[in-house]
C-alpha cells in the first residue's frame, strides 16, 4: 500500500504546533478593509487556532503525516 502524501496546498496554509493543534492564518484581510472595523482588522492580524471539529478534518483528510 502506497504512503499517503500531504496535500501541497495544506502545507503552505496550515501548521502543527507541539501539543498537535492545527494552526492557520486568520480569514477575511484580503479585501474590503474599508468597510471592516479597525477592531476586526487589528484582530485579524497573525495567525489563530482552529476549532477541534475543523482540526481534526485538517489533520485527517490533509495532514496525515504531521
């Protein structure tokens, strides 16, 4: 049976931090800065950790070697 591979775009988007839990980058600073408040956009900023339901598709489905 073949090894499973990672999914190359999951790689770039997500991370795994040392107790296992998935690591992305925080959503909706790409566009539209305008009408977002400058609390949304302060707190968008770097990165955040995702739901345990999300992490564990993440981990499964796209990340099965990290």
């Amino acid at each position: 049976m073949p090894k499973m591979k990672t999914k190359s775009g999951a790689k770039k988007r997500f991370k795994l931090s040392a107790t296992g839990k998935v690591i992305a980058g925080q959503s909706g600073k790409r566009h539209g800065m305008r009408k977002r408040s400058q609390r949304m956009i302060r707190s968008a900023r770097g990165t955040t950790v995702l739901n345990e339901c999300d992490a564990t598709f993440i981990r499964k489905s796209f990340l099965p070697n990290g």
